[in-house]
C-alpha cells in the first residue's frame, strides 16, 4: 500500500517503520476499497503518524475518547502555528480533517469510546411492545411512537415513573402550551405528537401508570382535509430544471437520470435511492418500483428518454467494482448508496427562484401529477402511478391547477346567466 503511495525512499521508510503498521495499513487498504482517492490516503497516512505521537498510541490497547482526539488536534496546530511558520490560514482547514479521519481510524480499530446512550424508559419499551404484539403495526410507525415518546421524556427530565404518577391534565397543558409557544413545530408536527402522547397515555392509564383522564385531555389540533395546497411548479418549469443538467460532467448526468425519474413517474426520494440494477428489466422494456408506503411492487414502461439517461448514467458514471447493487452511488469516496437525493435537487431549483415550498424531490411529484391532470389522465390511474391507496389523497392535486379553472370562469356561456 505505501508502495503505491509514497515514492521517495526516505518517506516510504518512515511510514514502514512508524507503530502500528498493520492497523495503519488494514484501514488504509479499507479506504482504498470504499474508492478513496490517493492523495486522500496520503493524508490518512500522514494524520495517522500524526495521532501516534500526539495520542501516545504506540502499541497499546487503551481507548481513546473524542475529546482527546480533539484536543490532539489543538495541540498539533498549535505546534504547526508556533513552530512551522503557519501563523496564517484557516486553522479549523487543519484541525477538522485530523479529527474526521483519527475517530474514522479508531472507530474502524474498535479503539474509541462511545458516548453511552441515555436509556429507554421501560414504560416506552413496553408500550412499543403492545403496539407490536396487539395493534400490530409496523416496526415503522413502532420506532416513531417510540423516537417521539424518548423525546418527551428527555425533554420533562424527571424519572419517567415519578412524573407519570404525579402527571395531572392541567400539567400536560402546560407541557404542551409550551412546546406550541415556542414556535418551531409545524400544525402537522403537533398533530402527529398530540396523537402519539394520545394513544400512550390510553395505555398508561389501562396500567395504572397514571390517573384517569389525561389522554382525554389532550387536545389534537385540527386540520382540515385538502386545506392547503400542494406546492407545485409548472411542467415548464420543470424543463429549466432538467436544463441545469446539461452536458457532460458526471454530477449532470446522474442528476438527469435521477430527476427524469421523478418528474416522468413521480416516484418519491426512497423510492428513487431503493431502485437496484436488477429493477431495470431492459430487455422486456420494465421499471419495477417498491413503493414506500405499503411495499407494493409496480411496473411502469421504461420510457425511451428516461431509459438513455440512466443508461447513460450506468456506462459513464455509475462507479464499478463494488458490491453495492443500488443504482445511484456517491460519486466520491467512500463509494455508497445515495440516502437522499434533496440535496442534488435543492442546489438546482434554487438559482431558478421558482417561488415553491417544496425544493425536493415532492415538487418533482406535484408536478407529474397535476400534468397527468390536466392531459385527462383518470384519478384511478393516476393513483396507481403516485402509489395512492386512498383517492381523495390524489384528488387534492385537482385544485392546483388555477390557468385551467380560470379558462372555465372565462367560458362564454352565450346568455345563459
């Protein structure tokens, strides 16, 4: 490995004869695997050294914890500052990639200590149990019951059996009023954690964790069906977007593949980071996409201008030689599966200043359903593509287009009225 690293003898023997050469090189050669670059490594390598000296590593075994990292980090700028004639520059340019690569290094050698984790109320354990066993909901909405209830009890910092024993309506008022007063949660927000506290507390009072009555106090806001409109740009705007992806560069053509996704099947995020070679069936002309909501698996044509960007993607850009059978890979080490595509869209609507809310990968959604309506495509098919299981849910896009309704208000009824 430093072989192919370092040319100069003398450097090459330093690193060769430095502690912990194979736990050095172990991490490297990983790195190396993920597709990290060689000037890359070289830093690694060096930082490595660096960590030696300033951790007192050597041979030993002891666990190292991030604040030392961190303060290691301090001391060997400092010394670079006093000693080296680095009085200008950035001085976190230094000491950022030292910790990022020291705690990846350590973490891989199983040498850091992590931060323990506060633990879970029994009370929560429990109810996530019941959820589990007689409501039998998905181990989906299990963890955002349990997330949201940990929360809560973090956020009161009593011991959960003291505060549910002395917890009173009035008290679980001001709980709320104030997480309302603060400001920061959207109507939906409040809702869903109205809804949870609900459906938890039905569950303590049936065990006798606390007194009778406090789920029926909680008030759920309301929110009326299809009050708000979906954000939604025009099929026009649309092409502008899919303009900022032209030429030849990778990060446009991935972005083309990914958007023409999107916009033509209205696929969501997941869906889209989910999608695997062997979904794309090229012989028989097949997509297949699990949908995220239900795990429906369904088959849409592979329309030509989609089918040539991601081709296009697969034999130009996609990285080869790894495991990975997703199709939309980082384009930089470590090579991984995309987790979002929010990011890659977001940084092309801005500088359109297209005057929408959503600047994901639901404006792209939005879009392809209201163009399905207006080119007279029946809801129920729509419904199908969108993954909808309730109608009304794609109905709301009816009302989103105001040029059409405006057409009507402008029809000549001859003398009727």
């Amino acid at each position: 490995m430093f072989n192919q690293l370092f040319s100069r003898s003398t450097v090459l023997k330093r690193y060769l004869q430095a502690p912990l050469l194979e736990a050095r090189l172990r991490y490297l050669s990983h790195r190396a695997g993920q597709g990290m670059a060689s000037i890359v490594l070289r830093s690694i390598a060096f930082y490595q050294l660096v960590a030696i000296k300033y951790l007192d590593l050597k041979n030993n075994n002891r666990i190292v914890t991030r604040q030392e990292i961190e303060r290691a980090a301090q001391r060997w700028v400092h010394y670079k500052t006093r000693h080296l004639c680095y009085a200008e520059g950035n001085h976190s340019e230094w000491r950022a990639p030292f910790v990022r690569h020291i705690s990846g290094w350590l973490s891989f050698l199983n040498r850091i200590e992590i931060a323990a984790q506060p633990a879970i109320p029994p009370q929560v354990t429990e109810f996530a149990d019941f959820l589990g066993k007689e409501r039998n909901m998905s181990q989906t909405t299990i963890n955002d019951y349990r997330s949201e209830l940990v929360r809560f009890f973090r956020q009161i910092k009593e011991k959960p059996k003291y505060f549910l024993e002395h917890l009173t309506p009035v008290k679980m008022d001001v709980i709320l009023m104030k997480k309302i007063r603060q400001g920061i949660y959207t109507l939906n927000t409040l809702k869903h954690r109205c809804k949870t506290y609900r459906v938890f507390f039905r569950y303590a009072e049936h065990r006798d964790w606390c007194q009778h009555g406090i789920a029926d106090s909680i008030y759920v806001p309301r929110i009326y069906k299809h009050a708000a409109l979906p954000s939604s740009p025009s099929w026009e705007d649309v092409r502008r977007l899919l303009q900022t992806t032209e030429g030849n560069r990778p990060h446009n053509i991935r972005a083309r593949a990914i958007l023409l996704l999107l916009a033509v099947y209205g696929l969501r995020d997941s869906e889209v980071c989910r999608l695997r070679l062997e979904d794309f069936d090229w012989e028989q002309g097949i997509l297949h996409v699990k949908h995220s909501k239900g795990g429906r698996i369904q088959k849409f044509p592979i329309i030509q201008t989609v089918g040539q960007a991601v081709l296009n993607y697969l034999k130009k850009v996609r990285p080869s030689g790894f495991v990975h059978r997703e199709v939309f890979l980082t384009l930089h080490a470590p090579i991984r599966p995309l987790a979002t595509v929010y990011r890659l869209i977001n940084e092309r609507w801005k500088p359109l200043n297209i005057p929408i809310k959503n600047h994901g990968a639901h404006s792209l959604r939005h879009a392809c359903a209201t163009r399905l309506i207006n080119q007279g495509v029946p809801l129920k098919v729509i419904a199908d593509q969108l993954g909808h299981r309730d109608l009304d849910t794609t109905r709301i896009y009816a009302k989103v287009d105001l040029p059409r309704l405006r057409e009507v208000a402008d029809f000549d009824m001859g003398g009727v009225l």
